[in-house]
C-alpha cells in the first residue's frame, strides 16, 4: 500500500533529518536523567518513626472503638432496661474515660522508651 506521496505506507510517517535530532536530543536528555536518578539512593524511613506512627494509629484506633463499643453498650442497657437515655450517657463517659486513660498510658510508655533510648546514646558516647 502507498500512501499519497508515493512512498510505501509502514505505519510511521517519515521524519525529517531535524525531526531525528530533536528526537536524538531528547533521547539523550531521559538518558542523563535516568542515570541520574539511578545515582541518588531514596533514604530508608527511620525505623523509630515509623514504629511511632504505626503506634500513633492504633491510639487512634482504640480509642474510637472504646467509645463506639461503649455506645453500643450503652444503647443496648437502655433498650433492656427502659432507661433511656441515662445509659447512653454513662457509657459514653466511661467510653470516653476508658480512650483518654489509654491515650495517657501509650503516652507514658513512649516517653519512657525515648528516655531510654537517650540513655542508651548518652552511655555509647
């Protein structure tokens, strides 16, 4: 098959000899940067922080199970005994106490364990 110029039809119009060296240019161009990107290492996450943030999601998530499971307790007290909405409340408040005192503990835990680790550099130097 030909095309209309007469030259055979291969999928890919023909390119010019400028066409070619931009093409070139550009190749050369992701070339460097590839190899530039090869060169710089990401860096690794720091271990502590990551243990940090992965403790950082479970408070978070404790703590919105312990008022969700406190409500839920609640709710189910107040159907069984006709109380509403005393039992609601009261187990909303010891949810909330229950998530506030965890909160307070995992916090008192990771600031003992940096104090140790502190202590565990200042004793290497």
């Amino acid at each position: 098959m030909a095309d209309q110029q007469g030259t055979p039809d291969r999928g890919q119009p023909e390119r010019t000899a400028g066409e070619h060296a931009a093409l070139d240019s550009l190749n050369a161009k992701l070339d460097a940067l590839r190899d530039r990107r090869a060169g710089e290492q990401k860096p690794e996450a720091d271990p502590r922080q990551t243990r940090t943030v992965g403790k950082a999601w479970s408070l978070a998530i404790e703590m919105v199970a312990a008022v969700c499971v406190s409500l839920f307790i609640g709710w189910w007290v107040d159907r069984w005994l006709g109380s509403a909405p005393w039992g609601l409340l009261g187990f909303i408040l010891l949810g909330i106490a229950t998530a506030m005192w965890s909160a307070i503990r995992t916090g008192m835990m990771m600031q003992r364990e940096q104090l140790k680790g502190a202590d565990a550099e200042k004793k290497e130097d």
